[in-house]
C-alpha cells in the first residue's frame, strides 16, 4: 500500500512540481492543504504518514511540527535548494529531512528515510501512557546540543513549601563553587523568581525564549540575551507574568529552551509547579492544551530532581504523597529529598523525620534546611540572593552544602568561587 502524504508547502511555484514528483514516486496524496488549520485538520483524521511542508507555508513553526508528530505524522521540509536559508529554517522547526526542488525525484526516498528514521514521535506530554515517557521524545529535533550541561528540576508538593527559595539558593551555591549557573521560573501556577530578586517588570525571559524556539531561532546566544544576570556565573529566565498565559509555553518550548541552557550553563535549575495531574486527558478527544505538561517535560529533562517538602506535619504528609505521584509520573527521575523549614518547635529531630520518609518512601533525606525567615526577609526585601545580602545566615550556609553535595554528584569539578558582585565593583572603583 502506498504512503498517504499531506502537501502543505504554500503559495510557492514548486507546489506543482511537489504534486508531480509525490505522484511519479508512488505516494498517495491525501490532500493538499493550502494553511496549517487545513493541514492540522486533515492530520487528525490519520489517513497520511507524512507532511510535505515548506517555510511558504504560513504559521508553520516549532509546536506545528510538533502536533503533526503527536498525530503520528513525520514531517518531510521541501526547500528551494539544500542547504539554504529555508532548508535551515526548516532543520530549525525540527524538520530533518529536507529536500531541494532539484532533488524532488529522490522524494520517496526521503518519506521512507523519514518513516524509518527509528526516532519517536514528539509527544506533548511525557507523563501520559498515550504520549511516551520522559526524555525518549523528539521535541529536541532541531537543536544542536552538547548536553555538556546538567539539569537540576526543583518540585515539591503544594502549600508553598519553599520550591523558589531552595532553587534560587541552589543556584547561588552552585555559582560560589565557580559553576556558571541559570534559573528557569517554569512555574506556570505562580512563578516568584523576578519578584524574589526585585525584577517587576511585564516582560517575561521564558516567553520571550520560548517564540524565540517557536520560530526555531533558539540558540545559547539568543537564550543568554533573553535572560538577566543576578552575579557574574548566574543568570535567571525570568517566568510568566500572569498565571493565565500558561498556553504559551507548551512542553516542546520549554524542552527547546531546556537544551539550549544545557549548552550556556554548567547546571540549570528550573522552578516547577506544584501540579502532575492529567485532567486534560478526560476533557478533550484530541490533543489537548496541557498546563502541567511543562513540569512534566521538566521533571522528565532532569538529571536530579530535588523534591522540596515542609517540615510541619501537613508538609510532611503532602511531601510523602508528592514522592508516590512522582514515581509514577516519572519513575526514572533520580530524586533527593530536601526537608525545609527544620526548627525545634516542632518536637522532633531530622532523625525522627528522615525516619518517616525512610519508611514511606524507601528514600532518604539529602537535607535538612533550617527555618531562617529573618534571613529570607533580608534576601527578598533586597532583591537579592542568600549568598549575597546573609551568607552567614543557616539557611545560606546549608544550601551552600546541598549545592556542593549535588555539583559533586553532577560530574562537576569545583572552580574558582566567585567574588560577590558588590565586592567586584569595589575593587574596581579603587
């Protein structure tokens, strides 16, 4: 049986030439489809392969190529010629096969080499059985990635347990050791990291590297010009402005966004949202908008996971629950369990707690973190880090441990530690 393939190459004096060579070679043309709400359209019905599509094409980009994928559609790029400026726009969208127009009758081949490429469909969302598992995706197509970096997802349950505090103190550790650092605020219910560091402006990094991938332009130099620097080995990507602009940054985005940091930073640390569920699955009988898709392709990304729970009782009891909810959702994740908010009021010892976990969970606890408001009172009043404004306060110090702890379990040789910011300008002044 002949291969069904959809034609969407747009309003080019090619288009033509493609219907022949797809004729001449055998493949069955199932439409030609003059838009992408047409091409998306016909995709859903799953009687094509592949997509033959162009740069002509107009509002063809990242997510497009994508949800073809989730259709189980793989795409095939026609360009005027190969390479050329459209052919690399194409490979940037996360097309890689792409044929020129002199090349069309090695047309069938290129469908067969797209069909047989032996690489997974690109899911929306890594947590669903229907859409793959973590990190064995194709959303990464596209970008050119050492993965010299490391990727460090901090998650915790809801009830503010303190995620954006451990992942800015996390950061600002790993950046004392010498590492060159980046926060990403991937908190799509309530992101804090600009507020945390006096950063109230409207205009979100994340958004900004996001359309940036969108158009298949992300790179570690467009990345870095989208971020803001907090000292000399730190930067943050600042998140959403408002929780309701959650759609605009889909799964395959921020896993774009993520490998291109992977690439500028030693170690990335993204902030998570709370939430795993998958309600969107029962609301919806095609691929659905998933808000909970960008922590999952998170989690999924991350070489360690660092689950942050409160030490009270109720964070304690949401804490074990969130553990169970992650094995399940991401049963690959190397996880360590970070307790916060540790203070003597409590009636009980990290010993009395790590036994808890221990038994609940089979895991242990990384570490234990002192409840210290007066000095997150100091750091945030500031718009600074720990480390910067009460690097002798216990909550800094202990970070400082986790954070070496966790660059020694990454791979990373310790460098130089780096000179405060204000130090650095003091010492030019003079």
């Amino acid at each position: 049986m002949s291969t069904g393939v959809l034609v969407a190459v747009g309003a080019v004096r090619f288009e033509s030439d493609v219907l022949t060579a797809a004729a001449q070679s055998g493949l069955h043309v199932v439409r030609r489809c003059v838009d992408v709400a047409d091409l998306m359209a016909t995709a859903a019905t799953r009687q094509a392969g592949v997509a033959l599509v162009s740069t002509s094409l107009g509002g063809i980009d990242t997510e497009v190529v994508a949800r073809l994928r989730d259709e189980h559609i793989e795409v095939v790029g026609v360009a005027s010629s190969e390479p050329s400026p459209d052919a690399t726009v194409l490979h940037g969208l996360g097309v890689d096969v792409v044929v020129g127009v002199a090349e069309l009758a090695g047309l069938a081949k290129a469908v067969t080499e797209a069909l047989e490429s032996g690489r997974p469909v690109v899911k929306a969302d890594p947590g669903a059985e229907r859409h793959g598992s973590p990190g064995e995706d194709g959303a990464t197509r596209g970008i050119e990635s050492t993965r010299t970096g490391r990727v460090v997802a901090v998650w915790g349950p809801t009830g503010a347990p303190g995620r954006s505090i451990v992942s800015l103190g996390l950061a600002a550790g790993l950046g004392q050791t010498g590492l060159s650092t980046m926060v990403v605020d991937a908190d799509v219910y309530g992101g804090s990291q600009a507020q945390l560091l006096g950063l109230l402006d409207e205009s979100s990094g994340l958004l900004a590297a996001a359309r940036s991938a969108n158009k298949g332009s992300l790179d570690a130099e467009g990345l870095a010009s989208h971020a803001r620097a907090v000292s000399a080995s730190t930067r943050i990507l600042t998140g959403l402005p408002r929780s309701d602009r959650w759609v605009e940054l889909s799964p395959v985005l921020l896993r774009r966004v993520v490998e291109a940091a992977r690439s500028l930073s030693q170690v990335t640390v993204v902030d998570c949202a709370f939430c795993l569920e998958l309600d969107e699955e029962i609301s919806y009988d095609i691929a659905a908008p998933r808000r909970n898709g960008a922590t999952l392709t998170a989690l999924g990304l991350a070489d360690l996971v660092v689950v942050v729970g409160a030490a009270d009782p109720v964070g304690l009891g949401r804490l074990l629950r969130a553990l169970a909810d992650l094995a399940v959702h991401v049963p690959s994740s190397r996880t360590r369990v970070v307790v916060n908010r540790m203070r003597p009021s409590l009636g009980w010892s990290s010993d009395d707690v790590a036994a808890i976990v221990r038994r609940t969970s089979q895991l242990e606890v990384a570490a234990f973190l002192p409840d210290d408001p007066a000095a997150c009172d100091k750091a945030v009043v500031h718009g600074r880090t720990l480390t910067e404004c009460a690097a002798g306060s216990k909550l800094a110090k202990a970070l400082g441990r986790l954070a070496g702890s966790l660059a020694e379990e990454l791979g990373h040789p310790r460098g130089e530690p780096e000179v405060p910011l204000r130090r650095r300008r003091a010492a030019r002044a003079r």
